[in-house]
C-alpha cells in the first residue's frame, strides 16, 4: 500500500490567490469564536464564575450546531457561549 503524497498549489497560485485564502482561512480559523480558557486561572487573574444548566434543543437545531462548531474547529458549547454574549 503506497501513500499518495499531498498536492501543493505553486507559490505563484499561492500568492495570486492570497487575498481569498487569508479570507478563507479567518473564516474557518479566525478568532471567530474564543474558545474558553481550560484549567485555572494564573495568579492574581479572576475570571466569572460558570454554571452549568441543562438546555434542551430540538434534534435539528443541535445537528445544526455541531456542524457549525465543527466547521469553526471549537465546541458547541463555546459556540453557544460566544453567541449568547454577544446577542
């Protein structure tokens, strides 16, 4: 079984096309959605407390979220978080 090596646009199509893939790739890996930070916080850093609550979604509505998480590489947690605050 034979690996098949990876294709690579030349570094011509790579910069006539820098615009659209810098667009592409704010889309898709920009500071979109801030992810929440894990673990504790430093020394000295406070951060607002978290409560967990049980929310229940129609089926459609969560497939519809864990595709768009999926999308932008995060949860469906942060997804929900980052659009809650910012409604």
């Amino acid at each position: 079984m034979t690996k098949k090596k990876p294709v690579y646009a030349s570094k011509e199509d790579l910069i006539a096309n820098f615009d659209q893939i810098a667009a592409w790739a704010e889309e898709n890996y920009g500071p979109n959605v801030p992810s929440l930070a894990r673990g504790r916080p430093r020394k000295g850093e406070e951060r607002e407390a978290m409560v967990g609550k049980t929310v229940k979604l129609p089926s459609a509505v969560w497939k519809s979220l864990q595709a768009q998480a999926r999308k932008k590489h995060t949860t469906v947690n942060s997804l929900i978080v980052h659009r809650l605050t910012t409604a």
